[in-house]
C-alpha cells in the first residue's frame, strides 16, 4: 500500500476549481479515499484547510524524495 505521496502545486493551484471544488483538495481528498497518510506538497502552497482532511499535509518547497 502508498502511504505517502508527493503532488506539486504551484501558487495559481489554490484558485483552481473542478466542479466547485479547489482542485488541491479535490486531489487530496481523493489521496486520502486510496490510503495515502502523508501528503508532501512539493511548492509555494499552502495547505488546504477542509474538515474532510485527514490525512498528514506537509509543504517543502524542495523535497528529498525517496528512490522507487
């Protein structure tokens, strides 16, 4: 099972929508459904705040991301 994942996001991120949704939450409440634990915004974003979120949301802007 993934428990962690990396989604880049940039700053114009935070003001799509998909069907009346931010497009960022959208992406980590559909993370969250599959298992995903901790989520690792790579970018100059800042976390959603939504009450759906679950999940571990943590933001570095140049992450070490770990080999496959």
């Amino acid at each position: 099972m993934i428990r962690d994942a990396y989604v880049m996001a940039g700053p114009a991120d935070a003001n799509r929508e998909v069907v009346g949704m931010p497009q960022l939450v959208r992406t980590l409440l559909t993370l969250q459904r599959a298992g995903v634990e901790r989520c690792v915004l790579v970018g100059s974003v800042q976390p959603p705040r939504d009450p759906r979120l679950e999940l571990n949301v943590v933001v570095d802007p140049v992450p070490n991301m770990p080999p496959d």
